[in-house]
C-alpha cells in the first residue's frame, strides 16, 4: 500500500492510500482542497473517506470529496452520530478490504468516546488519529485516563514494527515535556536531535515505529493509569 501524507491547516495531517488494485482512500480529511489537489496531479479518483474520530479538524471536508468523487465515508459506530454522510459503521475489531489491503479497525477511547485507530497488518501501518502522537497523547475530552491508557495498551501490544501515522506534527512541542520528565534517556536525546533536523528541512516527523516510541513517550512508559492521569495532567499545563 502506497501512502502519501497530505499537510492540511497549520498542523494535521491527512493520509492518501493507494491499493494495488487501484482502491484509494484518505484518513482524517479535515479539508478537502489540499486532498482534491493531489488526486487531480495523479488523476485518480477517490473511492472511501476513514474518520478517526468526529472533531472537525479531521471530517470537514468528507461531504465535499463524498460528493465529489462519489466516495463512501467509514467512521466509528459510536461516532457515526456526529459526522455527516457515514455509509459504513465499523466496531471495534471489525476488517475492511480496501482494494486488497484489510484494515482493522481498534477502538481507542479516551480523545473521544468512539475515536478509533486503523491498523493494516500488512502494511506495517497504524493512523492514530488524535491518540497517539510522536511523543505524546492526545487530550483527554470525552473519556477518561483510563480510558486512554487501555487504549495506550491495545497499541502497545501490536508489533514494534509498526509505523505510527498520527493526525497532527506535535512531535516537537511533546519532546520537550517528555525530556522534562525523562532528561536521562539518551533514545530520547537522538530522537529529538533528529526531530530538529528534520523539522529544519520542512520534513514531516512520522511515521515513527512503535520500537521508538516505547523508548522516548513518556506516556507509554506509564505503568498505571495513575501514572498516566499524572502526565496527562502535567502535559496539560507544561
């Protein structure tokens, strides 16, 4: 599966999946411009549109490439409510073929009760919306630390070869807190030197492995969902 990010607002990210049996997709459309521009240089067109969760940064341009493209939007059963035009419903556990590459869908509550993660076994890959960052976590709006942190646990026990694709560049800002809370964790020290390198180059800093990101977030260093409440909480106002 090919896979292009697409920087849309000032900080998110959308994702453009490309099968090779020509079945295209993006992640988090938040907005449509940027999207259509890249379909138009390649010429194709779109066939599904993946929500990870309901906020609008990430689902306000599904109805205009819906319409558009005649494409179908997939989001979360329990967050189906809240967007517009949702023509599959997916659960927790459920698989997806798109165009031969089966997308699994992991409930991860905690940023919203129903945001949900899409993992592709094949691929490697794992688009984590708003609830893990390079270096971090998403805010806890809807649910509970609990909640994030048994979700931190479900991505965690996938393999450390994953590739994280989340939905937002924080990876500089969640460096900071991390070394503030980490400072002797030489990973952590390479992994923000290359950050700054690649931010200076106007280079995106995901994805990143799973292998990684146990060794620098401090958040999947957490033991409890105490400890992770505490972060949280601290990263809140850091």
């Amino acid at each position: 599966m090919k896979i292009d990010i697409v920087p849309i607002f000032d900080d998110n990210y959308s994702y453009l999946l490309q099968s090779s049996c020509g079945v295209n997709s993006v992640i988090d459309a938040g907005q449509a411009e940027p999207i259509i521009k890249i379909l138009n240089d390649r010429n194709i067109g779109l066939d599904f549109i993946i929500s990870t969760h309901h906020h609008w940064d990430h689902v306000n341009g599904n109805m205009k490439l819906k319409n558009m493209y005649d494409a179908q939007i997939i989001a979360p059963y329990k967050e189906s409510l809240y967007i517009d035009g949702v023509d599959i419903a997916i659960k927790d556990g459920d698989l997806f073929d798109l165009g031969g590459d089966i997308m699994q869908a992991i409930e991860t509550s905690g940023h919203t009760l129903g945001s949900t993660c899409f993992y592709f076994k094949d691929s490697h890959a794992l688009f984590t919306g708003d609830t893990v960052f390079s270096m971090g976590c998403g805010r806890i709006f809807e649910g509970t630390a609990h909640d994030m942190f048994t979700s931190f646990q479900k991505i965690m026990a996938l393999p450390d070869e994953t590739l994280i694709y989340p939905a937002h560049e924080y990876t500089r800002g969640n460096a900071g807190f991390c070394l503030s809370q980490d400072r002797d964790n030489e990973d952590l020290k390479l992994r923000i030197k290359e950050v700054k390198e690649l931010r200076s180059n106007g280079k995106p800093t995901v994805p990143v492995s799973l292998t990684v990101e146990k060794k620098t977030n401090i958040f999947m260093k957490a033991k409890t969902a105490e400890d992770f409440a505490t972060l949280r909480i601290k990263k809140d106002s850091f």
